[in-house]
C-alpha cells in the first residue's frame, strides 16, 4: 500500500471506529426500554401483544466496554493488516487481500457478535428472550456483507476474473430462482423421482384419498414373518428415506430381510383442505396398518414413524389401544415427539395468538403452503440454507452441485389447513398427547400408558427441528421395554447414516436404564462409531419373528399391484 493509499485508508478508518463507537453507545442506550414489537414483529401473531424487555444498567454498561475494547483492537490490528476472520463466510483470500474488505468483515463479526450478547442478556421471560435471540440471528445474517455485491470482496474479484460473465450468470439463476418459486440449494435438474432418487423397485398395492401404500420387493430369498411398515412425515416427501441405493433406509431394511411396505402420503390440493388429524390417523396410519396386515396375513407387524410420521404413528397406536386392539409388535420412532415439552427453536413461533390466528385462518379448510413450510424450516438455519445459496447463486454465479437430499428438501408438500390446526394447538401448544384422556383422536382419548409394546428410540444430538431432549422424552411414556440411541449430526443427517459410509457415531447406554432426562441418560451412554442402522437391525429383527419364503408378488387377493414405485403421488408438486 502506497503513502497516499495508506493515508486515505487510515483516515477512512478512523471515521469507520467513530461512526461505530457513537452508534453502539446510541444502541445501547435506547435498548434500556426496548420494546420486544419492534426487535421482532413479524415472529408474533397479528393479535399477540408484544411484551416489555428491559436490561440490567451492570450488564449494559459491561457489554458496552467489552464492545470498544474490542472495536479498538480491531482498529489497530486492521491499520496492521491483520483483522482476523475465522468465520467461513469470509475465508475466501480476496477478503484478507482488501483492507477495507477485511476491515468490514471484522466489524460486522463484531457487532453481530455484540449484538447476539445482548439478546442473550435481555431481563425477561425465557420465551420472549428466545424470540430476541431468533429476531437477532436473522437480522446479523442478513446483515452480513457477503450478501451484497457493493461489500463482498470475493463476488467482486470474480466478476472482474470472468470478466462480468460471473453477474451475467447470477442474474440468469435469479430470474430461474424467481420463476420457480424458491432459492435453488442443488441443481434441480440432475433429479428425478423414480430415475435417480426414490428407486428401490416395488409396486403400488393401494391407495386412497390421503396415500398410497407402497410395497417392496423382497431382496433376500427368506424375509421375516412380520411384515415392516415405514410412515413418513406427511410434512415431506416419503423419498428422504430411499434417495439413493447407497443411502436409502428402505432398500437397507428390504435388505435385512424385512418385508417392506411403506406410506407415500398424497400432496394435498383444494379436495383435501378440510382433512383433519383424525382423518389422516384413522384414513391413512390405521389404514395402512390393516392393508399391511391383511396382506401379509400376520397378526402383527413392525412399524417405524419419522419425525411427525411418529407423532402420527404414536396417537395411531393409542387409538387402537383404546378400542383394545394390538396390531402393531413394536415401533420404531426416528427423530420424533410425542412429549412436546422441550420443542427447540420452532417454540418462538407459538403461543395462544399464533395458533388461533391460525385457526381462524385454515381450521375450517384452506392449505398450509408447501413454500411457506419451506421457507420457515430454511430460516431456522439461516446462513447455511439461506444466504449461503443467494451468494453463491446470484452474487457469484455459482450452479450449485447436484446433492440429493437438498433436491429432497426443496421438493416442498403441502398440508390441509385443519390436520395443521389441530397439530399446532395440541402438540405445540397444549402437549395433549401425554395427558391421559386429554385429546380425542377418532372418537377415542389418548392415553399413551396403554401404547405397551417394545420401542426403539432414536434421537440425533445437534437436531434443530427434534432436540434430542424432546425426542428423548418419548421413553418417559411408553412404558413397554424400551432402547433409546442418540446419533451424531442433525435431524437429517444424523438419520440417514449407512453403514458402509463408516460416517459419524451413535451412543448407547449399556444397562438400559432410562432416567428423567437426557442429560442424566448421557452420563453413563458409551460412543460407538460409525451409523446407529446395525443396531436398530439387530434390535428389529428380534421383534420379526421366524423366517418364511419370500413373497413372489406384490399383494394378496383384493390388493393388486396399481403401479410400480415409488407411485404417482409423491410425484405431484406443491
């Protein structure tokens, strides 16, 4: 850097730490009596009104001492050449290689750093210091200068490299992004349903209104007696389970010899906007449950529930339970709540305005929209399923790789307004579903006490969506014999492991015992590495009975096959 450049940027710097110091000390000022309406408005329904924060003047006045410590050393460092970016949105060497760049960088790094010790200090409920902390880490990502082009350096040196072609390409996926509807996170093109991803061979042997029951073709010459049943979230498409043949738990499970049926839900339109959550448990779940029954001709099956596909299977079970009926050997719930105590990030949402809002809305008929959905789960992660596709989508002009499970992920379903209701004021809000008598559920009154079958439980540790805490919870009211697993990594991530990848670890707890908590749990739980699928193998094919030939076709008497999988409703777009 020359004299006259080194002085216009020590200058420019200077008046930055000014502009910065001033700001900070009016910020924190004004936030003495911060009113939580203007931090977060959007997170509460039109009818909740938004509380009274406040802080305390110590905790102030020692974040806004730590803040100009740190603004002067990077001010210093900066004139040295040395701002320290550890964050990866920053990592590229064009941001180091410009001062000012750097300099930017490192303030934002600072101020979103200050920014999140405030909302962690505010004086107030712990509901409302959530929504603070959720409003603060969208606004900090958004805020981040690798999302604009005027401020991210590596943006502007790849424009100059390719010579403009790197904006030409941005502004072509934008007007693609914009046409399609959502943020594009994989090349969408390399996808398609029955080609490449949802490919394990098997066959349509019925359906209904609200799903098709999928049946698969057996890869062993033996299969167990008792017949397997997969349901899914009806949130999402049923294919997060069978991507791929090298990742799908449905072809692994056909493979362990398990006869496999499994629920592709349909993706509701306007015929079904008034289905409720007891259509969906007594028309879909318990349905499925008998057609797999009936034509298998066992007494019994095996089933497992994803996510809210286990929230769905448990108050199925209960149901039957109720009438006296026990159709169902054991369960399997992956990622799943029944215990809605502890929901994690997604409890900022509800409350007493939000769900009635919501009724109001859609609790008579109408659809919660598949893109909203989508747009809700992506803004729980924000910088890493957000912001991270507009910069490289569109700043950089980037075609983002081919990844199966994000074309999963943008492969949006909708649902009928009513179920949604429903699920929101008795799960959410109200966690009927562990009050004995409390929910009635197709004309019977849940009582999980009664759902005593063997359970295998899994949670993942860094869930965003389950917390391990809230799926854990499930062991407290099952009361059959029961084995809980913990994975590593995140609520999909940490599900769909294979074996042969050798990837991430699962811990189990050799006694058995379950205590209150997971934390208690967690204290004599032993690290096994590699996928949690050997485990739940072993365990489910204790509960499957003898071995018997396996099935020729798919079906029995009235059941047919329809037509080959993965079925015509998961193919149907929101």
């Amino acid at each position: 850097m020359n004299e006259k450049a080194q002085e216009q940027w020590l200058q420019s710097a200077q008046q930055m730490q000014q502009t910065m110091t001033e700001s900070w000390t009016k910020t924190f000022e004004s936030f003495q009596n911060m009113d939580l309406g203007a931090a977060a408005p959007k997170l509460m329904a039109p009818t909740t009104k938004p509380p009274k924060i406040k802080f305390s003047p110590e905790k102030l006045q020692a974040l806004q001492k730590q803040y100009l410590e740190e603004a002067s050393e990077l001010f210093t460092s900066s004139l040295q050449g040395a701002a320290k970016l550890t964050d990866r949105r920053f990592a590229n060497e064009a941001w180091t290689a410009n001062p000012a760049a750097a300099f930017s960088a490192a303030a934002y790094l600072l101020n979103a750093k200050t920014l999140t010790q405030m909302a962690d200090a505010v004086d107030t409920d712990a509901k409302t210091r959530a929504r603070i902390q959720f409003a603060v880490e969208q606004l900090t990502a958004a805020a981040a200068p690798s999302n604009f082009m005027a401020t991210n350096a590596e943006a502007q040196k790849r424009a100059i490299d390719t010579k403009g072609e790197s904006i030409a390409k941005g502004i072509q996926n934008l007007l693609h992004d914009i046409k399609q509807g959502h943020v594009s996170m994989t090349d969408e093109s390399v996808f398609e349903v029955g080609k490449n991803v949802a490919t394990t061979e098997g066959a349509v042997v019925f359906e209904n209104e609200y799903f098709q029951l999928l049946e698969y073709k057996p890869l062993t010459d033996k299969v167990f007696e008792k017949p397997f049943l997969m349901v899914p979230p009806s949130i999402n498409k049923f294919y997060i389970l069978d991507l791929q043949a090298e990742n799908s738990l449905v072809r692994y499970a056909v493979a362990q010899g398990h006869r496999t049926f499994l629920v592709s839900w349909r993706n509701p339109d306007a015929s079904l906007a008034k289905a409720t959550w007891d259509d969906y448990i007594e028309k879909a779940v318990i349905k499925a449950i008998s057609v797999t029954q009936e034509i298998s001709g066992s007494k019994t099956i095996n089933a497992l529930g994803f996510c809210v596909g286990g929230t769905m299977l448990g108050t199925a079970l209960a149901v039957l339970a109720a009438r006296g009926e026990k159709p169902v050997a054991s369960v399997t719930l992956l990622t799943s709540m029944l215990d809605f105590s502890d929901t994690g990030v997604l409890d900022v949402f509800i409350d007493e305005g939000f769900v009635k809002y919501r009724e109001q809305e859609m609790g008579k008929g109408g659809l919660m929209k598949g893109k909203d959905l989508g747009s809700t789960f992506s803004f729980l992660r924000p910088n890493d399923l957000v912001w991270n596709y507009v910069v490289g989508n569109y700043l950089k002009g980037e075609t983002p790789p081919p990844f199966d499970l994000l074309y999963w992920n943008s492969d949006g379903t909708n649902l009928s307004g009513p179920f949604y209701a429903w699920y929101l004021r008795n799960t959410y809000l109200e966690n009927n579903l562990t009050k004995p008598g409390k929910a009635i559920v197709c004309g019977e009154k849940i009582d999980l006490n009664l759902v005593d079958i063997p359970a295998y439980i899994y949670g993942s540790r860094e869930d965003h969506i389950v917390p391990i805490g809230g799926a854990y919870a499930t062991t407290q009211f099952l009361p059959g014999k029961k084995r809980f697993v913990m994975g590593a990594s995140g609520h999909i991530a940490g599900v769909i492991n294979p074996p042969a990848k050798g990837k991430r670890s699962h811990w189990i707890r050799d006694d058995g015992k379950l205590p209150k908590t997971v934390d208690q749990w967690l204290t004599t739980a032993v690290e096994h590495k590699g996928s949690w699928w050997t485990d739940w193998s072993n365990w489910l094919a204790a509960q499957a009975g003898k071995e018997i030939s396996a099935p020729k076709t798919y079906g029995k008497g009235k059941y047919k096959a329809i037509e080959p999988a993965p079925g015509s409703y998961v193919k149907a777009r929101a």
